[in-house]
C-alpha cells in the first residue's frame, strides 16, 4: 500500500496496481480525458496551494514535499497554473483571512 505523505508518481501507482507504467496511464487517459500527469502535476501544485495557505513551510519546503526536486522549477509550474509566484500567492490568501 502507498503510504500517506508518498509523493505519487506514474510508476509508484503502477506498482500499487500491479500495472505496467503505460498500461496504466492508457487506462487513466481513456477514462478520464487528462493524462496522467496532467493530473498528478495539478494535484502537487493544489497541494502546494494548500500548504502556502495554511502553514508557515519555506517555498523551497513545499517544493520538496510535493515532489520537486527544485524549487526553481516548482517556482515555474507554480506561475503558470495560478499566474502568480508563491509568496504572492501566501501574501494574497493572508490577507483574505
């Protein structure tokens, strides 16, 4: 069993099924429309999200714990889905408490 806090990966989930890699992200994008890891990249980044808003973790902390291995490319990823850097994202969701 995949334990709790595992960052997901392709391979780690085939594993857990019993599935090869491409079998599994084949079955995956035929019933839900998104690639694989489309989907695994949004829930990091939604992860990512949550953890900004609701602790006091470094940027280069959350990179780490949702899976990449650097910040700068966390950074990156980050910007494209929210069109905003980390630390405005932190900033903005403060001050809406």
């Amino acid at each position: 069993m995949v334990e709790t806090g595992t960052t997901f990966t392709i391979r780690n989930l085939a594993l857990e099924f019993h599935l090869s890699p491409s079998y599994l992200q084949r079955l995956f994008k035929h019933q839900t429309g998104v690639s694989m890891g489309e989907w695994l990249n949004e829930q990091r980044l939604q992860r990512a999200a949550h953890l900004l808003a609701s602790t006091y973790m470094s940027v280069k902390e959350i990179a780490h714990a949702i899976g990449y291995e650097h910040a700068s490319s966390f950074i990156r990823a980050f910007e494209r889905r929210f069109a905003q850097s980390p630390a405005h994202y932190r900033k903005s969701d403060y001050t809406k408490c």
